[in-house]
C-alpha cells in the first residue's frame, strides 16, 4: 500500500549522529557485544521510542522490541529490525542502519495517528557480531529458544568473560535462555524485513541504488586451527630435515585456492577465506624455522551441498599437507550458520515498492550472514533489502548515503504497510507533514 506518511528522516540522521558521538573508539566505531558500546545504543533506541509513544519490552537476551500496536493485537506481527552491535573499529551503519530505518517509520506513523490492523515492531537484536562471542546469530536464538547452557558458557575473546556474565550485566537472564524459553513463536510472526546496507562493492560500482536480497549465506567456520611442526636453527637445518609450519600454511592457503577455484568451475557459488594467519610473537623469530602457525578458515555458500563439499575437501588438503610437510594440522572445533532463502511473496513486494517510488533495484545475494536467515530457518517470511554503501563494512569508512538511506526507508515503509494493512484517513493524510 503506497502511504502518504514520510519516514522521519531528521530522526534517523540525528540518531546516527548520537550513534557515532557515544560509540566512536578513536579509529572508527565499536559497539561491542554486551557490553558498554551495544548497552548504550539500546538505551538511546528505548528512550527515543519512548518519547514517540512506541511500546517497548526486553527479553531475557535484552533484545529490544519497539512496537506500534495494532487493532488486533492477537495477529501475527509484522517485523523488522536488524543489530546494534558492531565488529571492534568497525562502521556505523552495519546493522544499525535496520533499526534507525524501522523507528522512523513507526515514529512517523505514530505521530501521524497511523493504527495498523496488527502490531509492527522493530527489534533491535543483540550480538548479531561472531567477533566477540565465537557463535553467529546470539540474540535472535535466544529470542527463538535456540541456545542452552553450553553458548551461554562461551567466553567473550576480550574479556574472557562468559556470555552468561555478560548477559546478566546487561539485565538479560541467561538462566531463561539457557533454558530454551522462547519469546518469539514463528506463528506469532506475520513476516520479517531486514534492511541492511550492502557489505560488498556490487551496489556502488552499478547504477543500482538498492538490493532485494534473493538468499543468505550459511557458513561452516574454523576459527581456531593450527599447523604445528618444529622451531629448528634457520642456518643449520637442511629442508629435508625441517617441519616448518609456515611452509605448510603457504601450502594449505594455495590448496584451498585452488579447490575453490575447482568448485567454481564446476558450477558452485561459495567463498574461502583464511582470514587469520599468524606465527607465535613469543617464538617465532628471523633466524628460526617456525613450529607453530594459528590460523582460522572461513567458508560461505547459500548452498548446503557446497558447505559439505567444500569441507570435504579441506579435511583432505589437512591431511595431505600434514603428511607432506611432516606437521600436525589441528582444524579445531567447527562453527556454522545456516543459509536462509527469502520469500517470494516479500522480494517481489519490496521489488513493486523500488519500482513504483522510482528506485532503481536488483535482486542479488547476501555473501554476509544476518538475522534474517535464522528467522527463515524457524519458518518466519523473511526478506532483505541492502542499501548501497561505498568502502564495505566491517571497517571505519563505511560510507551510506542518507539521501539513498531516505529511499530504502521510504521502500521499507511502503513494504511493512502492505504487510500490516496500514490505511489513513483523508483528514490524517491532509495533516501528516513530512520531515
């Protein structure tokens, strides 16, 4: 339904602004996971819907809901939001510009005397960010009665504090999460819409000002693998006599090139990363052959198939690499997240909004995981829309456009609307004033 009722952009710039000023670390922004950064935009976010009259509540992870009521409050609510938290040095937009985006829409509607047939409401979900805590999607599994008292025993990387400790320091209680208590229900949900800016470059290098996102990538992760050889005399070692760890890494890192390559040729969509490759500062040295290398491996695809294949064949390269180079290869424990396919029905309604406000739009993947995928995994109607940034995320130069922000909002409202069966009447429509 196309609504007379503009988002308030004043609000979501002002409310960027308070964002930086309470966040910004010296180098970019940390929000970081339970703690002080991701505690202080949650109490902005509550007070701010306070003021506008927005109903407000926790769970016992401290997601935030923010919740204009509908005429029926018993019907499934329609929702969006995205995360607060952020990666240490990271941007300001990341997750925080789904939030933003939801409350100036409720707020308007608020504001305008806007009642929806059912409940909208934003959530503002914790510790979406695997930087902190090694586990994706934290706050929306609780949410869903996902975690038990083995994620809530985790240790946060900083602090080495559990994630039970931190929860409770934010006022959730990890004791109901642990207990698998849901305070969501997939058949209490009418559909959840993600707004996101775009984590990679495609959007700014087109002319493409929006993204209707078609699937989520699943991941399976080695965050804390390791290759250990011998430190042995650089000068007095011959090769045939070495076990050199970082002879292996360089090894292992070409091989899972080339197997990724391998996949793509032969029809797979999926990425490989080692994003972490070190020696030990205590050890290593210019004169030495290396004994230990600690690095992490981190794979993506939309397909489950291709997870397990590409995982099938690191666990050959492993092994492999360990006999040529003469190392052991521990892989440590694997982490995953699971794919997320979006709902026709929403792609093609946010698809018709671009179209009719004259936002130019393409329909494309998410390599990135988000929330949204675990709500599809629980049965919820679930859609993305990325907004174009320059820079990519998870770093300080984060570059939304708030002019390009204003449309994506002004697609979202119009999508939730649809949704939500929001009318007006002509006397509301003839006193509702734009910002």
């Amino acid at each position: 339904m196309n609504l007379a009722v503009e988002p308030d952009h004043a609000l979501a710039a002002s409310l960027f602004a308070q964002l930086v000023a309470q966040s910004h670390d010296g180098v970019g922004i940390t929000r970081d996971t339970y703690g002080d950064g991701e505690n202080a935009a949650h109490a902005l976010l509550r007070a701010t819907a306070e003021q506008y009259g927005l109903e407000t509540r926790r769970d016992a992870a401290s997601n935030l809901y923010l919740t204009l009521p509908g005429a029926d409050r018993g019907a499934p609510a329609v929702m969006t939001g995205s995360h607060l938290d952020s990666v240490p040095r990271g941007g300001n937009f990341d997750g925080a510009a789904g939030v933003v985006a939801g409350l100036a829409i409720l707020a308007a509607w608020r504001r305008a005397g806007v009642v929806p047939a059912r409940d909208v409401t934003v959530m503002a979900i914790r510790a979406e960010e695997s930087a902190w805590f090694p586990l994706s999607y934290i706050g929306s599994k609780a949410a869903f009665g996902l975690l038990d008292g083995t994620a809530t025993a985790l240790r946060r990387a900083d602090t080495g504090r559990t994630l039970a400790d931190h929860m409770r320091a934010a006022g959730g209680d990890p004791e109901a999460v642990a207990a698998g208590i849901p305070a969501l229900r997939a058949a209490q949900i009418d559909c959840f819409v993600e707004l996101h800016i775009e984590q990679g470059p495609v959007l700014d290098e087109s002319d493409d000002v929006l993204g209707v996102v078609t699937g989520i990538c699943g991941s399976r992760r080695y965050r804390h693998a390791t290759i250990r050889g011998q430190y042995a005399h650089s000068g007095a070692t011959p090769r045939t006599h070495r076990r050199d760890a970082v002879v292996a890494a360089a090894a292992l890192v070409t091989a899972l090139q080339r197997a990724w390559v391998a996949m793509e040729a032969a029809g797979h969509e999926l990425t490989v990363t080692v994003g972490q490759c070190t020696t030990d500062a205590a050890q290593a040295d210019f004169s030495k052959v290396s004994g230990r290398v600690d690095f992490s491996i981190d794979v993506r695809s939309r397909s489950v198939a291709t997870l397990e294949a590409m995982d099938a064949a690191i666990q050959t390269i492993r092994a492999e690499i360990a006999q040529t180079c003469r190392v052991e290869i521990d892989l440590g424990p694997m982490t995953a997240s699971a794919a997320g396919v979006m709902d026709p029905a929403l792609r093609a309604i946010l698809t018709a909004a671009a179209e009719a406000a004259g936002v130019p739009a393409r329909s494309m993947p998410s390599g990135a995981g988000h929330d949204a995928a675990l709500f599809a995994a629980q049965g919820v109607p679930a859609a993305m829309l990325f907004v174009r940034n320059a820079h990519g995320s998870h770093n300080p130069d984060e570059s939304m456009r708030l002019d390009e922000f204003a449309q994506a909002t002004r697609v979202l409202a119009s999508a939730l609307g649809a949704r939500a069966g929001v009318s007006l009447s002509t006397a509301m429509l003839n006193s509702c004033q734009s910002v």
